[in-house]
C-alpha cells in the first residue's frame, strides 16, 4: 500500500530533505534537469523549508506526529484485517512511502522477508496521474532491479470507477449533511497539477471531474450545485482551472454564502486538506463574506473504504495459478518432491 509521503518531523532541516526527494523526482517536474536542478537547489530549497516547516507544524500531532503517516498506518492495519479475514493469515498487507520513511524499499524489504512471491502493489490515489501513480511504479521498478528473485506482479492504477468508493464518499456527505446541515454548493477540490500534462496525455483532469459526476449523481444533486475545484498550484505556468483560492473568493461575490468543501482525490487527511483548505481557503471564503464554510473529511480508514479497497485487491488477486502445497497434497507425492530436491541440491558443486 503506497502513498505520497510526510517528513520525518515539522523541522526545517526534515522538510529540506523531504522536499529534496518530492521535487527532484522527475514525474513531478517535468522540466530539462540541467534547468531544473540549479534552480531547486540554488533557490527553493534555501527558501521552501522553513515556510513549510512552519505550515506542517500547524497539523503535527504531539501523540501521533504526521496525519499522512499516522492515518496510513490505521489504513493498512484494517486493510491487512479485512484480507486475513477472508483469504486467512498468509495475506500480508506492508505500507511504503513514496518520499520518506518508511519507504517502499523499506516496504518490498519487510515483504521479502516475509517470503512473499505474489506481489500486488495499491497506490492510494484513487484517480491516475503521472505525478503520483507512475511515480510509485518508478520507484518499485527502481528496486526491483536490484532484486535477485523476482514476485509476480499486480499494479493497481486507480479505483476511480468503484461503485463503493462512490458510496463512501456519499456517505461521508449524507453524515455531514445530518450532523452539520447541508450547504448551498458543494465543492469538491482535487490536487492540481500542470494544465501541459493534461495536454501530454495525463488522465487526471478527466478522472476528477469523473468523480464529481458520479458523486454528484449519487447524491442525486443538480449540477449548477456542484463545483470542480484545483487547489495546491506553485510557480506561474497554467495549472488546472479553476484554481480553488480564487474560487474561494468569488464565491460569496457571487451570492453563495454556505458551502460543503470535500477531497476527493486524498485518500487520507493531510497537510493539504487540513491546513490548506480547512484553515487558508477558509479564510479567503469568510474574508469575502462568506458565511459558513464546512470541511468533509476525507475517508481515511473508514470501513466503507476499507471494505472497497479489500474488493479491488480480491479481484486483482484472481487468476493466479494455484500453488500445490504439502496440505493439498498427498504425503507420498510431498515426499517424493522432497527427495527430488534434495537430490538436486546434492549436485550442485561446493564453490557455488
């Protein structure tokens, strides 16, 4: 199971580093390395670290630290439950980070030496996007390489198109709905990524704005009550539009003064959904006079989604052929495998 990933701490010289991994990654910087890199290390990483040191403060949990990290291990905790209770105690459920600790080195590590060979990898995203899918495979073939035995192979590219993953964040917004009242729009913000990936082929745009549809259908709502919204854009070339802080003020400009604001393409609560739009986008909202602003939590290890994400792997993990054990089989054909081997092994020369 496989995420973004979180610094080890809120400290400048721990982000300095995270932020080294994350931004030298060429899957999120699609742009020349000689042009690239001086500029990151020459300017941004002298500069980035302590701002966002500061905003990662603002979610550190004394008890737990990260939210990313401490939600992901809640995550593959009752994700690894909800396998064993239905394939038994053979199903092993690891989570690697992309950037930082544990990572997916340290992941496939901890697999190994728990003798796994069937491999199926989940990237929690739940719709495609270079950035964050593909950059999970680089990171797994880039290990993979240097693996003497390799598992066959299972990669998950998206759950976008589950029915109960819809349900889940349907659900989410009924419960909110009946604990806290229901808003004029709902408004539903996606991480943004460059508007030239969308144009060199990236899915993401379409993706997203296909979650909202069936979101919106789910809950029976009217289009002109739903938003689209891309927050989290950097630097000055063109991101997907609509930026979601522009949108913020504008909104109550144009008369709408009470919102539900929910992410669905977080699959856990994060830096980006409680400080940037639980807390920055909710001021540009009330400072242009909006009047209520609510954040829906993302789904983080609710059973809804535990129990789509445990169908999702139950049917990739179909098809493998079966594995003749000495349970299933007889002790005279066990014993006669075993000779063989033995046999095998005898000749095999002492310097090798």
């Amino acid at each position: 199971m496989a995420n973004l990933g979180t610094p080890d701490a809120p400290q400048t010289p721990e982000v300095r580093r995270y932020l080294r991994q994350f931004l030298s990654d060429p899957r999120i910087i699609e742009l020349p390395r000689w042009l690239w890199k001086p500029l990151l290390h020459g300017v941004i990483l002298r500069v980035r670290p302590p701002k966002s040191a500061e905003a990662y403060r603002t979610v550190w949990s004394e008890t737990d630290g990260s939210p990313l990290l401490s939600i992901s291990r809640k995550q593959c905790a009752a994700l690894r439950q909800a396998l064993q209770n239905r394939f038994g105690e053979d199903v092993v459920v690891e989570l690697g980070m992309r950037y930082g600790s544990p990572s997916i080195d340290e992941a496939l590590t901890a697999l190994e030496q728990q003798q796994v060979r069937r491999l199926i990898v989940l990237p929690m995203y739940p719709q495609y996007s270079g950035t964050t899918t593909a950059s999970v495979f680089d990171a797994l073939a880039q290990r993979l390489q240097k693996t003497r035995w390799l598992p066959e192979l299972r990669f998950i590219n998206q759950y976008v198109d589950e029915d109960k993953y819809i349900d889940a964040l349907a659900q989410s917004v009924r419960n909110s709905w009946q604990e806290h009242g229901q808003g004029e729009l709902l408004v539903t913000s996606y991480h943004g990524i460059p508007k030239r990936y969308l144009t060199n082929g990236d899915p993401y745009h379409c993706q997203c704005h296909k979650t909202t549809r069936k979101l919106r259908e789910k809950l029976a709502l009217p289009e002109e009550r739903v938003r689209v919204v891309f927050q989290s854009r950097v630097g000055k070339e063109p991101w997907l539009k609509p930026y979601c802080d522009e949108t913020m003020k504008q909104l109550p400009l144009d008369g709408h003064k009470s919102i539900d604001v929910i992410c669905p393409g977080f699959s856990a609560d994060c830096l980006e959904t409680i400080e940037e739009i639980n807390e920055e986008n909710r001021e540009y909202f009330e400072e242009a006079g909006g009047e209520r602003y609510h954040y829906i939590p993302c789904l983080n290890d609710d059973a809804m989604i535990i129990d789509c994400l445990a169908d999702l792997i139950e049917r990739h993990a179909g098809g493998w052929p079966e594995v003749v054990s000495k349970r299933d089989s007889s002790q005279a054909e066990y014993e006669q495998r075993y000779q063989l081997a033995e046999q095998l092994k005898e000749k095999v020369p002492a310097n090798v």
